[in-house]
C-alpha cells in the first residue's frame, strides 16, 4: 500500500513497465485558489501537481487569455492578456464592457459576449433615404434635382431627420 504522501510514476523498460514511488517532495503540489481580473472571470483552479496550467476565460467584452501555471516551488503563476476590447467602427464608447453606441446615421448594436472578438452585432451606415443623392446618411445625402429639404444623421430609426419634398412650381 502507498501512502497518499507519495506519488507513482510509470515509466517503460525495455520489457513492461517499473513501479517507482517517488517521495511527495518529488512533484510539487498547487493549493486550490481562486483567479479572476478585471478582465478575467473568476475560475477555481483546484489543488494540483505541477506543471499544470489552470485555463481562465475572459469576461465579455474583452479578448485575450488568462491563465495560472503550478510551477515546481508549490506556488501558481498567473498570465492575464485579457484586454477590454475598444468599440469597434460606427459606433462611440469608451469600451465594450462599458458599452458602445452606433453613431449617428448607423444602424445596429454591439454586444459584449466571450467570443475570440469579445462582441457581436455592428454598427451599418444607413443608406440615404429616396429622394436624395449621396451614398449613406454618415457621409451625407443632398435632395435631388426638383426636390427641396435637408437630410442629416439621427440616433434611433430611421437614423436621420428631415426630408426632401417636391419642389412646388
């Protein structure tokens, strides 16, 4: 019988396999603990024999890794890239854990989540409106030729304000 002080290791010969029982001192072992970060959630990382790498996640919104490696001196070592990911084009923010806006003239949402990419959904420039000429709302919409009005970009549907009327004779 082995004490639970020790630890087994199977190692190959030539002809099967030889039992050694190392002394506990031999591998090291890892408390439990618990790893989170601002960017990183919270994980437990149970008690463990190194070298052990305790895989973290990020939170939502941001991307990167984070991770806890039991290294031989009983002690875990922390890596933490999680980085807040910056709100991406078309929309305003300081962040996508503080949440971000579509622009004005943009159409669409952006969403925290725990994707590589930290986010789904995004901000689309709204196509100018009939009646006008121009490409999108964002890089701006004239009335056309026998219409008379303005357009500009608006916060909430349908994204712009204003119009362009016929022009009266």
């Amino acid at each position: 019988r082995v004490e639970m002080a020790q630890h087994l290791l199977l190692l190959p010969v030539l002809c099967g396999l030889v039992l050694v029982v190392l002394p506990r001192a031999a591998l090291a072992d890892c408390p439990d603990t618990t790893f989170s970060s601002a960017g990183a959630a919270s994980t437990d990382c149970s008690a463990s024999p190194s070298p052990t790498v305790c895989v973290v996640a990020c939170n939502a919104g941001y991307s990167g890794s984070a991770s806890l490696t039991c290294g031989g001196d009983d002690t875990w070592t922390s890596s933490d890239t999680c980085a807040a990911v910056v709100c991406p084009t078309g929309s305003t923010g300081t962040d996508v854990p503080n949440g971000c806006t579509c622009n004005a003239g943009f159409s669409g949402a952006i969403l925290a989540n725990t994707s590589p990419q930290g986010y789904s959904g995004s901000c689309t420039a709204v196509a100018c409106p009939p009646n006008t000429t121009g490409t999108n709302i964002p890089t701006g919409c004239t009335c056309a030729a026998g219409y008379t009005g303005s357009i500009s970009a608006a916060a909430g549907s349908p994204f712009y304000s204003g119009s362009c009327l016929p022009v009266s004779c």
